[in-house]
C-alpha cells in the first residue's frame, strides 16, 4: 500500500513523539487524525496485547462537546437510547441514526458536567450533523470539538501500570463509569473502557501539552511491567466480537441488524424512531463465522454464499493464533445466521468453507 502523504488534513497527535519513538509501522486515517496500526506485526502485538499491557495513542476518537441548555434535548433527539438512565459518572453508547433508521454513528456518550456531554465519535464527521440538527431545531447549545486526546490503556496488566500512576483508586472505577484524577496537578476523566477485551482504560487528556509527560510518566512506571506501545488489534477485536463502523456496520444498517437493539429504548421521540421501528425485525444481522483453510487479508467484503445464493458478507476477517481457526464477522440473512450453519465464503483467493458460530471467540 503506498504511504499517507503529510497534510494539515491528517493530523498529528499529542503523542505522536512517543509513537514513533516506539516504532510503528504503519498508520491508518480515521477522524481526520493518524491512528496507529501496526508496531512489530499484527500477530506478535496481538499476543503482547492478550498478556500484558500497552499504550494507545487513540487520539482519533475525538470528542465532540455538547454544551447549553438544550444539550440533553439534542442527546435525546440523535439516539434511540433512554438517555434518562445514564448515571453522572457513566459512559454510555449511543447509537446515532438518520431520518431511515440507518446508522450515522455508533459513539460512547460521557456527561462532563451540567448540561454538558462529551460524544465520543467512531470515524465519522459527526459534530457536522449535530450541527445541522442544531439550526434545524433552534437549539440553545454549543456544538464544538475541544482539545481531548484519549490515551487508551490495554491489557491484563493494565490495573497495575494505572495505579501506579494515578493511584490505588483506579480500582475502584466500575465498567463504563469514570473517574475524575490528577496526573501533575491536572485531573482528567479516566474511564475503565476501550476498543479490546482484555480490560483497561482510557484517559481523556485535555490539552495537547500535557500528552508526551503522561505519556513517559506510564512508560517509566511500567518497565517490569512490559509496557509497550499499542493499536487496536484486529485478531483481538474480531476475536471479541467489537465492531467496527465503516467496516462491519454502515449507513446501509439499522441498530438492530448491527445486534444493538438493547440500545434502542428512549420512549420519547428522537430523529428517525419511526423508520427505525418499523424494521425492529431485521432480515438479516451480525454474526460470528469460522472459516477454513487459508485466507488472504480482508480489504474488501467477501460474498457468503448458501446452495449457490448469496445470504450476506463477511465483512473482516484473521487467522486467531489462539483459538487455530479463521475468525471473522459477517452479515447474515436470517434464513442462514443460526449457529451451526454452514456457508461457503468468496474470498479474492477462492471459495473457503465456513460456519456461523454459537458466540463471539471472548
């Protein structure tokens, strides 16, 4: 693949010093900001990841402020989620929608203060949309992107690098609920989330100046440790199940096809609800599938076919080092999406073997 030509279009990162310092490999464009991909390869980053701990730069996930007197309208209006049960300290996700029920956005939600909301975005010109909504609506609300950085802090060491940053109390932030603690007389939203299932957090660092010192302050406290630099892994993440928009769910997909029906509950009225009700019983959905043989990487969706038909599209796949199979995501019909069924995948390689799974690998 030929390089990322430097632009002020694609941006650096606070911490971008420290991520080459580390040596990546390659990077990928999402928000308009560089995320890493690749440090030594993907198989070796996926075994360090799944032992010990890491460091991501996930920069990318930009926050988008919500800020008025309207803000809790407007979160009300852009997702079919009950934002009414969201706690002080809770991080929610909110799947965005458009006027036909489609996906815009599937971002996690923070409330930062009152009538304040941090929207943290997947890749995706969100704070556009909210915009428009804004005007459309005569919102009295700020609509802006402020300077947060997230730090993502990964794997099954991760507890033990954080307390020794921030202290003992890292421990007591619950799944999805966050914590407000100093680092260097500033205190920054530290949330026990991120884009793996391996556990770990993530740091929200307001203001680029203060990224490399945390940066060096984690490395420097985690050298026992094997604390390394870090990505979201792509073994890792289909391996989990962890979705990926733009990639597995789009704006040709409900919430419910993506399998985020659960997040569909606000009884009050919100842009699209009823498009998106009326096809609450989806035809086709997200399933996980095993498929055999050797697979070339998945730059492109591959065909999945049943008795000579096509029943959906496995939209990515990796060969899973510890599980010794091939492991992908995949629409699927609901005439073929029970686990156990078996299916035949195009890839650019040829016809492989495959079937629909009972449950995602961890």
């Amino acid at each position: 693949m030929a390089q990322i030509s430097p632009s002020r279009r694609v941006r650096r990162t606070p911490f971008s010093d420290g991520v080459e310092a580390q040596g990546v490999k390659a990077y990928t464009v999402y928000n308009h900001m560089l995320l890493p991909t690749v440090f030594d390869d993907v198989v070796t980053d996926y075994h360090h990841l799944k032992r010990h701990v890491q460091v991501w730069d996930v920069s990318c996930e930009r926050q988008v402020s919500i800020q008025g007197p309207d803000a809790r309208k407007l979160m009300d209006m852009l997702s079919p989620r009950d934002m009414a049960r969201m706690a002080q300290d809770q991080c929610y996700y909110v799947p965005v929608i458009d006027r036909q029920g489609k996906m815009l956005n599937d971002p996690v939600s923070l409330c930062v203060g009152p009538d304040h909301y941090w929207v943290s975005v997947a890749d995706g010109d969100f704070w556009q949309y909210a915009c428009g909504v804004v005007d459309a609506l005569g919102l009295d609300v700020v609509v802006e992107e402020p300077d947060v950085s997230p730090l993502g802090i990964q794997g099954p060491k991760s507890d033990d690098l954080m307390a020794r940053v921030f202290g003992d109390v890292v421990h007591e932030i619950k799944f999805f609920r966050y914590k407000r603690l100093a680092f260097e007389g500033v205190n920054f939203v530290v949330a026990r989330s991120g884009y793996s299932k391996q556990g770990g957090f993530e740091i929200y660092v307001e203001g680029t100046e203060n990224g490399m010192p945390l940066w060096d302050a984690l490395f420097a406290a985690g050298e026992d440790l094997n604390v390394r630099a870090g990505c979201p892994n792509l073994i890792e993440r289909i391996e989990g199940g962890l979705l990926s928009f733009g990639n597995d769910i789009n704006r040709e997909n409900t919430p419910f096809e993506a399998g985020l029906g659960k997040f569909c509950n606000a009884s009050a009225d919100y842009l699209g609800k009823q498009a998106l009700e009326a096809q609450s019983d989806p035809h086709r959905m997200i399933r996980p599938i095993a498929i055999e043989g050797d697979i070339p990487g998945c730059d492109r969706a591959w065909p999945i076919f049943a008795d000579g038909q096509q029943v959906g599209q496995v939209t990515s796949a990796a060969r899973s080092p510890d599980f010794n199979t091939n492991v992908a995501i995949g629409m699927v019909a609901n005439t073929h999406w029970d686990a156990g069924t078996k299916l035949e995948v195009e890839t650019q390689v040829g016809i492989r073997a495959a079937q629909v799974q009972p449950s995602y690998w961890i």
